[in-house]
C-alpha cells in the first residue's frame, strides 16, 4: 500500500532518531518516495548524510542553503505529501506542533501539511505522563493527527515504562493499513448534502440559517479520499472542494435540492444528509423588491419544503444506507432517536448548539452518533475534518 506513496519522515531530536534510520530504510523498500525533515537537535543524533543516501533525497533541515541562499519551501513540501511521519516526536517538539510554535522547518512543515499526520511520540516515561504533554497529545488528536502511542520497556534513563517510540516495522504497518482503509470505499457512489438553503421572498431577501457547509464538505473529501465516486448536492457556500471525484451540483432551494436527490440516490450505495434545509419557505414570490415606504409590513406566509431525508428512506433499498444529521437546542436525544426511526434511517449524527464549538460556521465539532440498532457513539470534540474520519468510520 505504500508505493508510489510520497512520505515525509519528520525526525526531532530524541536518542530514538536511531530507529528513524530503520524506518527510512523500509519505507523506501516499500516502495515510498521519502523526504527528510530533521531538526537541528535531531542532527546531533544522526547525520544528514546516512539519511540522505538510505532516502535519494537531500535532508531538509534549515529553512535556506546558508551557501546558496536555496529556499526550501514548507509549503511545497505539505502539498507534495500523501503522509507526514514524525518519528520520533519529542515533547518539546509535541508541544510545538500543539501550540503552532514555527520555529524550526519541522513545524513549519508540519503546519503547512494538507496529508495526514501520523506522530510516533518517544521520551522518557516521567515527560510522557506529565500533565502537559497529555494535553498536547489530546489537542493534536482533536487536529485530526493519528497517534502511534509509544511502547512500554526500558529507555534512555534506564528506567522502566511508556515512552519508547514503536518500532519502525509496526510504524510501517500501521501506514500500510491506514492507506489500506483509504480505498474502502472504492467504486461506491455516495451522495452528501451540505450547506443552508436559501427560500427567497423577494429578489434580494430570503428564508436561510447560518450553515456554513463546512462539515458536509469535510465528509464529500473524507469520502472521495477513500475511493468513491461522490456526488455533492450544495447549498449556497463560500467554500470549495479539494480533492477530486467530487461532482458539486450547486442549488439554492430546498425544492431544488429535494429534486436533485431524488435524481442521485438510487444510483448510490450511500446518502449523508448534511445540509441545514430551510424547513418553511414563503408561499409566494414577490418579483419586486418589496419597499418599506410604500408597501409597509409585510405578511409572509409560509409552506413546508419537502423533507429529503423522509423522502429518501420512503425509496431507500435492500443494500443502501442513509445516513441524517440533527441539530438540537433541547431534548437532544430522544429528538435524534425520534428522526433516526420517523424517516428510515441507518444512522443519524446528532450535535447540539448548547456544545461549545459544535455547530453553525464552526471549525470544530461535537457528535453522537446513533444507529437504528440502538447503538450511540459519542465523540469529543474535534475538528470537523476528525469528525467526518469518525463518521465514516464508523458507517463502514
């Protein structure tokens, strides 16, 4: 799984850089194209030169070639990479990466990195349960950064306990089954929605709510990473996709979502209702802008929109899965689980706005995920990219 794959092997400075020599070497026997990035501290362990011959490349190390003045681009270097692996990750470094301290080229890379992250930490066993580098470890799995808990044994100290990075061959098993599970849904057509709908009044006024489409498009890029054909039915937004096999069908009513749905889904193996679909709309247009000095106070009068989720189980097959989200103020289980059976569904993904940094425009979010087998899955709060990984995780 790892050939053809480009790896960049982030080394700080721990005694255990010696391992990283060992995984390099199977890295690249795997099959991967792989960059060093060491830190100056890292270089005091292991030289530069055995990394460089073992990988093909020149080690990275400063941001410029002090002799040629050569600009090495953290950036380029997050954008060439299918994974970043920092082994081993000391905890000054761990706390950098937590906290965005850029000093050094490996935390300006590891900022900068679009991949997945993979983070083999490794000190001695008294840092390790210190209670701050528990919480950087915490706050660098609500990233969305996978990491490769160390072992229990003997270390630099002589002393007994965890703190050893794993071993090099369980690190390249560890990646090798996590490209694995990228192409689980290989060949499969899924269908998201994502964003608000907009219900006009008039031609500059209308019905919304303040979704910002951020986590049904962190679930359309989840999924098409790992293999499917994804058809992306959105509201209006003001965000873009990043990964391909996404076709965006953009639309702005809940009528004119509720159509496209209809269209896609028997084709599909998968529905993920995300959006946040306007549940009333006016019940007539007004063509002309409605004027407050001549037309005084306005009586709208509304009618339900179609319920797409409702409208999807009705049609749903032997072999499909349809998957709903609820947003709740109050009653937030027993309002989840009442959706979960009312409309035919799979599984519903249940957040609520009395979380702090779950719902509307947030980067973040926190979720309960209920199955129509009496499952119930909570989540931590993470970032909405973590939170559509655990999603699909856990639907397949």
């Amino acid at each position: 799984m790892l050939k053809g794959k480009h790896i960049i092997l982030g080394i700080s400075g721990g005694i255990a850089a010696y391992k990283s020599v060992s995984l390099l070497r199977l890295l690249v026997k795997a099959g991967a194209e792989v960059q060093v990035v060491i830190t100056p501290s890292g270089k005091e362990f292991i030289t530069p030169v055995t990394l460089s011959a073992l990988s093909g490349k020149p080690v990275v190390s400063e941001f410029f070639t002090a002799n040629s003045g050569e600009w090495h681009s953290h950036v380029d270097l997050g954008l060439w990479a299918d994974a970043m692996v920092i082994a081993p990750a000391t905890a000054s470094s761990i706390a950098k990466m937590a906290n965005g301290v850029a000093d050094n080229m490996l935390i300006t890379t590891y900022l900068s990195a679009k991949a997945p992250v993979f983070i083999a930490p490794a000190m001695d066993l008294d840092m390790m349960a210190h209670p701050s580098t528990k919480r950087n470890i915490e706050l660098l799995k609500s990233y969305g950064n996978h990491i490769i808990e160390p072992a229990e044994g003997e270390l630099a100290s002589h002393l007994i306990g965890k703190g050893r990075m794993e071993e090099p061959e369980e690190i390249v098993k560890y990646l090798s089954r996590f490209f694995a599970s990228q192409q689980d849904l290989k060949g499969q057509n899924v269908l998201i929605t994502a964003g608000p709908t907009y219900e006009k009044i008039d031609p500059v006024r209308f019905i919304g709510n303040y979704s910002s489409g951020k986590m049904g498009y962190a679930i359309a890029e989840e999924v098409a990473r790992r293999g499917a054909n994804v058809t992306l039915v959105s509201g209006p937004v003001s965000i873009t996709t990043k990964v391909p096999n996404i076709n965006v069908i953009k639309v702005e009513s809940a009528r004119e979502m509720h159509e496209q749905c209809l269209k896609a889904f028997p084709n599909c193996n998968l529905g993920i209702m995300c959006a946040a679909i306007a549940d009333y709309a006016p019940a007539e247009y007004v063509d002309a802008k409605i004027k407050r000095e001549k037309d005084g106070i306005p009586v709208i009068k509304l009618i339900k929109n179609p319920d797409i989720a409702a409208s999807l189980g009705q049609i749903k097959k032997d072999g499909q899965k349809l998957i709903g989200f609820a947003l709740e103020t109050n009653n937030e289980e027993s309002n989840a689980v009442d959706k979960l059976k009312r409309k035919n569904l799979d599984y519903i993904i249940l957040n609520s706005l009395q979380d702090d940094g779950a719902g509307f425009g947030t980067d973040t979010n926190k979720i309960t995920i209920y199955g129509k087998n009496g499952e119930k899955i909570p989540f931590g709060l993470k970032t909405k990219s973590a939170v559509a990984k655990d999603i699909i995780d856990t639907i397949i």
